[in-house]
C-alpha cells in the first residue's frame, strides 16, 4: 500500500480534508528508529484500511507541519479526528503497541 508523502505545502489539506481519522507519522532520513517504525505504519495502513488514513511527513523538509504539531522527536506519530489533533505517540513503538493505542483512540473518538 502506498501512503502519502506529505510536505507543507499539502499537510494542513490533507488533514482538513480526510474522512477518516489521520495518523501522519513524522520522520527523518537520518533516523534509523524513524525508518523502523515505517514498516510497521505500512502494515497498520493496511490493516485499517478504509478506517484510519495513513500519511508520512520528513521533519527536516516540512518545518511547519513538524512544528504545528509540536514535534521534538522521532518518530512521533499525530492522530487526528476531524482536522483536529487527538493524540500523540512519541518513539518507536512495537505493531502490538500501536495497535492497542489506535484501538483505544478509536474507541474514544466514536
């Protein structure tokens, strides 16, 4: 499955226009946990497919999206629910891990 790269000049529309929650995961190409945690945010994309949508963002190219968001870190991971933020996981996380805390976000939003 292919997940969007964002950059800013499409971050803030792709979140705003989604129909579904949002995960956009923030990386850098010199981060080797961030590289990690992408095979496993490509194997979530697919199995919530048509439930969550899925988007990277590399923090040293899109400033903006990173410091909208707040990122200090990565990989950081930003949930959000109609346009609007709903959670953060920092640091690299096992697929168990994320998909218990996706689960519960879940949950909550409904």
């Amino acid at each position: 499955m292919d997940i969007p790269t964002l950059k800013d000049a499409n971050f803030f529309s792709f979140i705003a226009e989604a129909t579904t929650p949002v995960v956009v995961t923030f990386v850098a190409k010199t981060s080797k946990p961030a590289s990690e945690q992408l095979a496993t945010i490509v194997d979530l994309a697919e199995s919530y497919e048509g439930v969550i949508s899925f988007a990277i963002v590399d923090a040293e190219d899109s400033l903006q999206a990173a410091d909208h968001c707040g990122i200090l870190s990565v990989p950081t991971s930003v949930l959000f629910k109609g346009g609007k933020f709903a959670d953060r996981i920092v640091g690299l996380m096992s697929k168990t891990a994320l998909v218990n805390r996706l689960e519960e976000d879940l949950r909550s939003l409904i």
